[in-house]
C-alpha cells in the first residue's frame, strides 16, 4: 500500500491531492488547484496525474478550489470512475469548477497576449467548461456517517468536517492481503462554535492520520472577539460613511459575512446599509447553502425559527452583470462589499481595491486565509504599494485582518481532535501548510503525544 503526495505538500497550502495505491485499487483523495501566482500555473499543468484512466475512484473532502480544482484534468486524461463527496459539495463543486474554466479562458486571453508580443508560443487552456461538465457527471453523493464501498478492498466513511457547508473528513478503511488499516484524511478541519457550521466530528483511533497544518504554529483570536472587532469596525465605517471591501470567498466566508450583517442589523447594533454580493458566483452558493440548511447547527436553526434571517437582509442587493458591478465605483458609503476572489488574485475585487485602495477612508477586511505570492498576503504584509492590473496603486485605505474568522482549526483546535485519535497510536503524516507551520505543529504532536510526524515533499511517496 503506497500513498503519493500530489499537492499541499513541500509547504504549500494548495493543490490538494493524494494518491493511494494498493494491490487491488487506487483512489485520489482530492485533486485541487495550486493557487498563488505563475508558479502554481505551471505546477498545475506539470503536476497532473498521468495514470488517471487507472483510477478506481476519488473521494472529495470539499469543494474549495484547492481540493477540487484539477478534477477536470482527470476528464481530460481518461479517468472513468466515480467521485464521492456529499450532495452539498457536489453542487458547490459545479458552481467552482465552472467558475474557474471561465475565469482561465479569460486569463488566457490576456497571457497569450503577453506571450505573442513577447515572441513565445501561446498557452492551452488548462481545462475548459465541457470538460467541467464532463467530471460532475462522475459525481456520486453520500451521506454523512454512512460506510460506502468505494473500490475492490476499501470502504469510505464521510463525517462532518465543520469548514464548510458538506465539507468532510474521510475515513478509509482498507483490506489488503488480510489486513485492515484505517486511514483518516482529515481534509480542512474547521473551529468548534463557529456560527452556522457544526463541529469537526472526532474519530476514536487510526492507523494513519493525514492530517492538516495550516495554522500549525499558531491560534486564532477567540471568535467573540474577533465578531466584537468586527461590529466595531462596521460602526466606525458606517459612522464615516465609508466603503467596506471584503474579498470573500465565494462559498462560506460569503455567507458567514451576511449571516453576522444581518445579526448585527436584528440586534440595532446599526441601522441596515446597503450590502452588495457583487459575485455571481458567491450568489449561487448562499443559494445552494440555502437548500442545505439542514446541514447547519442548532443556533441556527433556532434563529431561522424565531424569524427568517432572510428579513433581516432586506438592504442586501445582488450584483450580477460587470456593469453593475462597474456602478459600485460610482456610489457613495456606508456599504459594504463583498467580492472575490478571497485571496485577492482574480476576479472583481481587484477592480474595487483599484479604485479605493488609494483612498484612506476605505476600510479593507480580510476574513479569510491569504496564501503566500497572492495580493491579499502582500497588504496584510504591510506594503504601501501595490501592482493591479498593471498599475500601481498606493495602499492608504485601512488594512484589517480578522484571522478570528477562520474557517481552518488553529493549532490547539487541531491537537484537540487528533487527541481523540493519538491513544491508538497512528502514523501521522502532516500536510495542507506551510513549512514553519508544519514544522511547529509536528513539535507539538511530538511534544503532546510523543509520536513522529512525516512532512512529505510534493512527489514523495510512502509506504503505508
């Protein structure tokens, strides 16, 4: 039994992917897009996996970009076998994938362009639509908590990973030459008591625990706090009215931000102000989480029986076209706006960071992650300067990062929930961060639990 390490390894925190091999089968777990830069564009055209008609199947922890978005290439060379996930992840896995093959075609356009006046040859679209459209038919939905046979001699079982609505950590049960080993992949596991989300769903043992470290080496501000700092930096914006910009990720930091907008207006912790989705995409998903409501915790459910949340949003306007989103340019504060993409490498929220980062009343809230070379990572970093779309834009707005918001468990949440696993003693294989914070977290286990942990390089493979 061999696991190799396609991705989220070598310090990276994207490109997810792992592929396991045994007599009898092999299965990808995950197969996500490098993100950050033209580095990652070439790891994702260089590193696809060759032998993907051998494929049994792939199980799928979640539907962000980095851990789904290579799936299409898997289309492209030949794989014919199912994709697991829940339904939840599935349909939000549609709606990225899609979003992605237009977002490289329009790229593209602009590369290729570049390439020609620089006398070297034009680039292939990494994946298009029709082969997006080609990889969801392999879709298969499971329930959470149900065992699944996913190939000769394993058995999968999907449990609540609390990151995002469907996201999920995996556990692998596999028979091979008369033994059993229990592999757990934990995916990205999310924080107890985040708003909306259940807890990450804790295991009693294994015998292998591929385990995230992308806060490894350090802990979140206590989400009370970070949503009191955040309900002040709302009211002070709105008390200058001024612009909010929020680079979000379209499915789940989106609709975390609407869900506290929309507390804090039921609350009169403000008067009600305009906030606008200017993502198509993010759109899409609060109405896909829409129709999975059932998969989020009792507080909010309670809140959703005591008045629909929906009323509570009457200011929030959708913005769909580009020339509604051009239109924003034009409006005056307060308001907030909400676009992607969430690390700040594409998409509309370049275009509004171009045209109020310059301007020191403009509040920017960073909510999410920002992996190291992308836009976010450099003005949370401090610069005073900053290249968009070719121009350099002045950095005088307000820069506020709120890591409180996290949808990644910090190190003590991580230590929590492979303590309820480490009395059996696994092997422990850390990814998913980058290299100081694997490193650190590894001391930890160490230190905690006295067991080892393995820090696999991209392309390493190891016997299990």
């Amino acid at each position: 039994m061999k696991l190799t390490f396609l991705g989220a390894a070598s310090g990276e925190v994207t490109g997810s992917a792992y592929h396991l091999r045994t007599a009898e089968a092999e299965v990808m777990v995950d197969f996500g897009m490098f993100q950050g830069g033209r580095r990652a564009d070439t790891a994702n055209r260089t590193k696809a996996l060759r032998d993907a008609p051998g494929l049994a199947a792939v199980l799928l922890t979640h539907a962000h970009l980095d851990h789904c978005g290579r799936l299409p290439l898997l289309a492209r060379s030949g794989f014919k076998g199912p994709i697991f996930s829940t339904d939840a992840t599935r349909e939000i896995a549609g709606l990225i994938l899609r979003d992605s093959a237009h977002v490289q075609e329009q790229d593209l356009v602009r590369t290729n362009r570049r390439r020609e006046r620089a006398g070297e040859p034009a680039l292939d679209v990494l994946y298009t639509a029709a082969d997006v459209d080609s990889i969801l038919r392999s879709f298969r939905a499971v329930d959470y908590g149900r065992v699944v046979p996913v190939a000769p001699g394993m058995q999968a079982r999907f449990v609540d990973a609390g990151h995002l609505c469907g996201s999920a950590c995996i556990e692998l049960t596999v028979n091979e030459g008369g033994r059993t080993r229990r592999i757990i992949f934990s995916g990205d596991l999310g924080r107890a008591n985040t708003p909306m989300l259940r807890d990450p769903v804790h295991f009693s043992g294994a015998d292998v625990v591929v385990l995230e470290s992308t806060y490894g080496d350090r802990e979140h501000k206590p989400l009370a706090e970070t949503v009191a700092e955040f309900e002040s930096i709302v009211q002070q914006a709105v008390a200058r009215r001024s612009k909010i910009l929020i680079p979000t990720f379209a499915v789940g930091r989106a609709q975390l931000m609407l869900y506290l907008l929309a507390i804090m207006f039921r609350n009169h912790k403000v008067a009600p102000f305009p906030v606008y989705i200017d993502s198509p995409m993010a759109i899409e998903a609060t109405n896909i989480c829409a129709r999975h409501v059932d998969l989020y915790d009792d507080e909010f459910q309670a809140l959703q029986q005591q008045k629909p949340l929906a009323e509570d949003m009457r200011t929030v306007r959708a913005v769909a076209t580009t020339e509604e989103s051009r239109r924003l340019n034009d409006i005056s504060g307060p308001c907030v706006i909400l676009a992607g993409s969430g690390m700040c490498t594409a998409g509309r929220i370049l275009h509004h960071l171009k045209q109020n980062l310059w301007r020191p009343g403009t509040s920017v809230i960073f909510v999410g992650f920002q992996g190291r070379g992308t836009l976010g990572r450099t003005l949370i970093e401090g610069a005073t300067s900053v290249n968009i779309l070719g121009e350099p834009i002045a950095v005088k707005a307000q820069i506020h990062t709120m890591g409180g918001f996290s949808a990644h468990a910090g190190q003590s949440e991580l230590l929590e929930w492979f303590g309820s696993m480490a009395a059996s003693r696994p092997r422990v294989i850390v990814t998913h961060g980058e290299e100081r914070a694997r490193e650190a977290f590894a001391g930890c286990i160490r230190e905690r639990f006295g067991l080892a942990s393995e820090r696999p390089q991209v392309g390493d493979t190891v016997e299990l």
